[in-house]
C-alpha cells in the first residue's frame, strides 16, 4: 500500500478534533453574499438524490452539472435544475466542465468511490464524498493520501458528526466524570433486512433494467453478468464485489461518535462469530447474524478498549444499569445505538451522532454533573461542507476523521471471510501479522483498464 506508520498518523492526527475547530453555522443566514457553490454532481440517485436536495435546501449551491449511470435518477434534476448538464459517464463531465464547478459531489456505489475520487481530485476542487469511503482498506488510504496531497477541503457524509450529542458525548468522556472507558455494545437492527437478499439472486441473471448502463455502474469491479436486485437502488451492498454489509455501511454512524470521545486509532484484532457462516460456500454474501470484537489499543491516559458490534440478526445483550421497567430489545423494536460502560458510568445512545445521549438509570443522569460545552456545534452537515467552501477553511468531517472509521469497518468486513479467527492487526505495517490471506482482501479487485488508470494511486 505504500504507507508507513509515519505517513498513516500525520493523515489521521487530530482527526478526533476534527469537529471542535467548525464555528457554529446555521443552514439559513449564513455570511456567503449570495455566492453559491457551484457543484457538479457524480451520482443523483436514491442517497445521491437526498444529498443534493439537502444540498439545494441551503440556498447556497446549485448543481452545474451531473452524472449517472442510470437515466431516470436525472429526471428530477431536469425540472428542479433545468440549467444543470447531464451525463452518463463523469470523466467526460469533468473534463467538460473543467474550471466551471466549485466542488464535486461523490455519491455512488462503494465500489465506485475510490476511482471517481482519483478522477476528481485532478480538478484539485473540494470534495464531498458518502460513506465508507472506500470499499477496501487501500482505496480509503489512497483517498486520504491523495487528498491530503493535493491539499483540497474534504466532507464525508458521516452526519452524525454534526450532531450536537456527538461533541456532548466527548465532553462527557473528557470531564473525567465516567472514569475509564472499559467497553461499548454497538448494534444496528434497523434495516436487518435490507442486507438479507438470498445467496442465490447473486446468480440469478435477469435482463438489465431499462436507462442502467450495467458496464458503467461496474466502474472498477470485476465484469459480471447483471443479476436479480443488484441495481438500481441500494442492494449492492449485500454483495461482496460492491459493498460491505451492515458493519461498514453503518459503523460511522454507531461507532463514530465513539472514535471522536475516546480518540481511538485502528484496533490491534479483530474476531467474527458467525454461527452457520461458511464463506466458502457464500463468497459474494455476508453473514446474517454476526458479532464483530474489536481490541483497541491505549492510548495517552485511557487504557486498552474493546468494541463489540451485532448487526442483523444478532442483538446486544442488555446494559446491565437500565432500568429493570425499560424494555431493551433491539432485533424486535428495530433499534441501532450502542451502550459504553466506563468505570463509573453506563452511557446509552441511539444511532447518527449518538443521539439521545445519556446516563443510564435516570436516577444517574439527574446526578450527574455536566461539564460545560467546549466544543461548537454545528447545526447543518451540508451548509457546513459550502460554508467551508466558500471561506476556504476544512470542514468539519474530512477524509482523516471519515477514513479513520471506515478503515475499523471494512477490517471487520475483511474478518467476515475468517470467521472464528483472531485476525491481529499491525498498524505499523498495514497488515495482518497472522494470516496472509486476509491481507489480500485489503485491495481491490479491479479491472485491468481501472489499474492502468489508477492502481498507482494504491
């Protein structure tokens, strides 16, 4: 990958502060003159469609020109933005549109992120790229290191980070007032099944919807026949070739308030139990009923931390402090969030930006001594992203925060393949120091013609 340790930390330093530099800004009124972001878009569908709208909704972008793959994900850009360019390939949009645009927006497939970045970053404007943000361990380091090389404003869309609970939380972790960190339960069950499409639609080949250019949306991947339910829309994530599963689609939304409060560096191991899982037998599937463990190690004055995570179908066990009359079932309510026990205190808090942040029992809470705010908020993740833009300053949720955390997901993505093992993690070298085999899935599989174009960047 040719990254040293050296290279990794001047990436990721200061990437738990990431968020405390923002000033406060509102997504109506903010001092921008008028002027508005310019933006051409690379994907305008389903997730890319919502991020654009919200985008618009500052009154500070309009969108110059756009890109997809899929023809009718453009049908309502041309009566909201009927000036707006359209395209179905980006690179010849970007080349059209050199010297037109203010930033570039980067909301497709996972595992289309990492090139259409490497072809956006030529143009050495700001990016605002989705989560993960890279589909494998390499691509994300590449992302960052080319960011950081070309010295451009980055903006991941990890939302949670703009959340006021998220600075809430790590204030409370900071004041000393829970003790030591000792261990968090993380789950998400609110879209069990979403992830759960049969083994076998992975071969089952049906006829291409109408307006997909099937060849394009492969982008990089290896080129396969087009199958049940891959695309349009999000269920290419259930896929091994194009998405991570559960784990890494959300970790920045559960465990990422986490990685800020307790300013954690990548784990030392990682272990998959997955009852029934033969990856074998599924190679393209991912298991329905997993529980991640991630070791974290120490650092500074707290000590080592270890993170479980139960997606799907597999629940957290129950905080051991909630209250005996508080139902805590998340597989039957459909909950996501997690609970961190410190030495002191039980905190509890639900999905995006540790929302509902709080002390459990009650009792607790109402006795707890709140440290004062020490951290701004920032009231809009989008606003907040042109805001930076436009005054030529970082944004709050860059490459080096974002990166950091879709790194800790895709290592348990690449742990699902050994379930049962121990995977320990060298982060000095960027490896697995005990199986060889996992340290192939932290590349990329790409075609010959995506190498030539950007494996120099891997």
């Amino acid at each position: 990958m040719n990254l040293t340790k050296r290279d990794f930390l001047r990436m990721t330093g200061g990437a738990a502060l990431a968020g405390a530099a923002a000033p406060c800004l509102a997504a109506k009124g903010a001092p921008h003159g008028g002027r508005k972001v310019r933006i051409a878009a690379i994907g305008t569908g389903g997730q890319a469609g919502g991020d654009l709208h919200a985008f618009l909704r500052t009154g500070m972008a309009e969108i110059v020109c756009a890109a997809d793959v899929y023809a009718p994900a453009m049908d309502w850009l041309k009566k909201e933005q009927p000036n707006a360019k359209l395209y179905k390939d980006y690179r010849v949009m970007l080349a059209d549109f050199a010297g037109k645009f203010d930033a570039v927006t980067v909301v497709v497939p996972d595992h289309s992120h990492c090139v259409a970045f490497l072809e956006a970053v030529k143009y050495k404007v700001p990016v605002f790229c989705e989560k993960p943000l890279g589909h494998t361990f390499a691509e994300t380091v590449a992302m960052m290191r080319e960011a950081k090389k070309a010295g451009i404003i980055t903006h991941v869309g990890m939302q949670g980070n703009s959340f006021p609970s998220t600075q809430t939380l790590r204030e409370w972790v900071e004041s000393g007032e829970l003790g030591q960190a000792q261990e968090a339960h993380l789950y998400c069950n609110s879209v069990r099944f979403f992830y759960c499409d049969p083994p076998e639609f992975f071969n089952t080949h049906v006829p291409e919807p109408e307006g997909l250019d099937w060849d394009l949306w492969q982008g990089p991947a290896l080129r396969r026949p087009y199958f049940k339910g891959v695309a349009p829309g999000g269920r290419w994530r259930n896929w091994y070739p194009y998405g991570e599963g559960c784990l890494t689609d959300w970790v920045c939304h559960i465990l990422g308030p986490l990685v800020t409060a307790l300013d954690l560096d990548l784990p030392t191991a990682v272990t998959v139990d997955a009852p029934g899982f033969d990856p074998a037998k599924t190679p393209h599937s991912f298991p329905v009923n997993p529980r991640y463990k991630f070791e974290f190690p120490a650092k500074g004055g707290r000590a080592a931390f270890t993170a479980y995570w139960y997606d799907v179908n597999r629940t957290a066990p129950r905080p051991p402090a909630l209250e005996a009359d508080q139902a805590f079932e998340p597989l039957k309510h459909g909950w996501s969030g997690a609970w961190l026990k410190c030495e002191k205190e039980t905190i509890m808090y639900g999905s995006h930006g540790a929302s509902g942040v709080r002390i459990v029992p009650h009792a607790r809470m109402r006795a707890f001594k709140r440290s004062p705010q020490k951290y701004p908020r920032v009231r809009n993740h989008y606003a907040e992203f042109l805001q930076a833009v436009l005054e030529k300053r970082p944004a709050n949720t860059p490459f080096e925060l974002a990166g950091k955390v879709s790194l800790m997901g895709l290592l348990g993505t690449a742990a699902t393949r050994f379930p049962g093992k121990r995977l320990e993690f060298d982060a000095a070298k960027m490896r697995f120091s005990n199986c060889d085999a996992a340290n192939a899935l932290l590349k990329p599989e790409w075609t010959k013609e995506a190498m030539e174009a950007y494996g120099a960047a891997l």
